[in-house]
C-alpha cells in the first residue's frame, strides 16, 4: 500500500479528514488542532514514521523501513 492507497481506504472507512495528515497526499489546511500523521523520516533518510501532532508539535511514535510499513500503522491506528 502507498499513500495514495492509504487515503483511498481511511476515505472508504469513513475516517474524517481532521483526524490525520498524510505527507504530500492529505495535508487538511486548516491545520487540525490535534491528528496523526505519516511522514518521511527527519532523522533517518529513506524511513518513514507514524506519529502525533499535539500542542503544535511533531511527535514520532514509530519509524518504519518502508512507505508500506508506515501505511499500514496509520490504516491500523484510524480503523
């Protein structure tokens, strides 16, 4: 699964829009006050993470060695 696929599924899921962020896919403006996101990596190049954005910061919880491995953390956290 990429992100596009990931959208396509949280979108059929019902899973509102302000719940998450998804890097260069779905990036809701205004900006939600509280969400989950999936991103590349800042630290370590070619990974991805899942995360919490909260109180205005970013917050990873989990890295991932691939775009499918972050995708299906956030499908499994959102249903």
């Amino acid at each position: 699964m990429d992100r596009h696929e990931l959208l396509a599924a949280l979108s059929a899921a019902g899973v509102p829009d302000g719940y998450y962020r998804i890097e260069g896919v779905h990036e809701p403006a205004p900006t939600p006050p509280d969400f989950v996101y999936l991103a590349r990596s800042r630290d370590e190049r070619g990974a991805w993470e899942t995360g919490v954005y909260e109180r205005g910061a970013y917050e990873a919880v989990t890295r991932h060695a691939s775009e499918s491995e972050a995708c299906a953390e956030l499908l499994r956290l959102l249903t």
